[in-house]
C-alpha cells in the first residue's frame, strides 16, 4: 500500500503553517535506550516508523525545527507527516458540514507541503481502530472516514489522536541524498512521544537526545 495513493479525507479549505517556537523538554528515556552511538542507519534499508528531525541548519517555516513521523520508505520515494506543527484552527472548523467533528475545539496540525487538503488521522490505541494502520505499537494512522468517525464518536481527547493535514514527500534516493547532506538525523518513533511531549516542545527535547547520533547513509 502507498499512502500517497490512498484516497481519503479532504479539507474543505487549506491551512497555512504556523510559526512554531520550542523549549525542551522530557519523556524521552526509554526510547533513547534504543539508539546506538552509529544513530538509525541508511543501511537499515527502511526509516519506516522512524522520526526524521530536521538538522539545526535547516531553516524555513516548515521543514525548520521540525519532527516527521516517516510513513513510507522504499526504493520508490519515502512519505512522512509533521507532527509538531499545530495550527490555531480547530477541526470543526475545516470540515463539510454536517460533520461529526464541526463543534470539535482540538486543533489542526499542518503534516508538510504535499496535498494540503489531504489528512491523516493519528491515533494512540492498544487496538487497531477502524480503517487503520499500525505504525509502531499503540501508534495507528490512517486517511479514511471511518477511523475520524470512530475516534470523534467515542468523543476521545486530543492526547489520544491528532487530525493532520497534508505531507511531505521525497522522490527515490531524495531523502538519502538529504541525510547525506547532513540535513536530518533520526529517532525511534513511540506513541508517548507523539502524545506525551508538547508538540511545541518535541523538537527541542529529540535534537538534544539526537546529537551524537547523525544518521550516515551509505
């Protein structure tokens, strides 16, 4: 299955990202367990169900200072979403009414440049809920109907999903070409980190774990 092949939810209108500032953090001790001195390695052959964290060098609104949750990586190209840029725009705003979600307060999250009307649904869960795709334990994803209408049914609270709009995509050998470059380093992906740490605060928090740890492709 490619996610970027996979029609789903749409917005009703798009959502800018937002400027996003950072201080640090905790929560990041078991994970860090996990990561030896020669960091996740290209030769691993996938970043699936990795974080992607952009270099301190890298500047812009949207890739600057940010976190990627990595969907998809194959010789094909590689698919991830932001998951620390959140917008002021609640999702009952950005829905077609009637919708389920229309007097939802819990914010919007911009997931990258790609398909701005395009979202995902993340979700934290010990089973998988409708429609849904485990990305790493407890930790599920998907772009259809019925999991936004599970979750918003069973009125769960915004430390348990997140509705993200848009993507970041790379073409073949682009993401490898990037971490040669020195751009991104990576970090085992978890549902505490998704949920527990402020996303304000997640960027901040991983680069400090992350800076003895380059990845080095090969």
């Amino acid at each position: 299955m490619s996610w970027r092949n996979w029609a789903g939810l749409r917005l009703m209108r798009r959502v800018a990202a937002p400027a996003v500032t950072c201080a640090v953090t905790c929560v990041l001790a078991v994970a860090a367990c996990v990561v030896t001195s020669a960091g996740v390695r290209a030769a691993d052959r996938t970043w699936q169900g990795q974080f992607l964290i952009a270099a301190p060098k890298l500047a812009g609104p949207i890739f600057g200072r940010s976190v990627i949750l990595m969907l998809e990586h194959n010789d094909t190209g590689a698919l991830g979403i932001i998951i620390n840029r959140r917008t002021e725009v609640p999702i009952g705003k950005v829905f077609p009414l009637p919708h389920v979600a229309k007097d939802r307060e819990d914010p919007l999250f911009v997931g990258g440049p790609v398909q701005r009307q395009r979202i995902f649904v993340l979700m934290r869960a010990e089973q998988s809920p409708p429609a849904a795709t485990e990305v790493v334990p407890d930790l599920f994803v998907s772009t259809r109907q019925p999991a936004l209408d599970h979750v918003l049914g069973k009125s769960w609270s915004g430390d348990r999903f997140r509705v993200i709009a848009g993507y970041a995509g790379w073409s073949a050998g682009q993401l490898e070409n990037e971490v040669k470059r020195g751009d991104w380093r990576f970090f085992p992906a978890s549902a505490e980190l998704v949920f527990d740490v402020p996303p304000e605060h997640l960027w901040d928090a991983l680069n400090a774990q992350t800076r003895e740890f380059w990845a080095v492709a090969e």
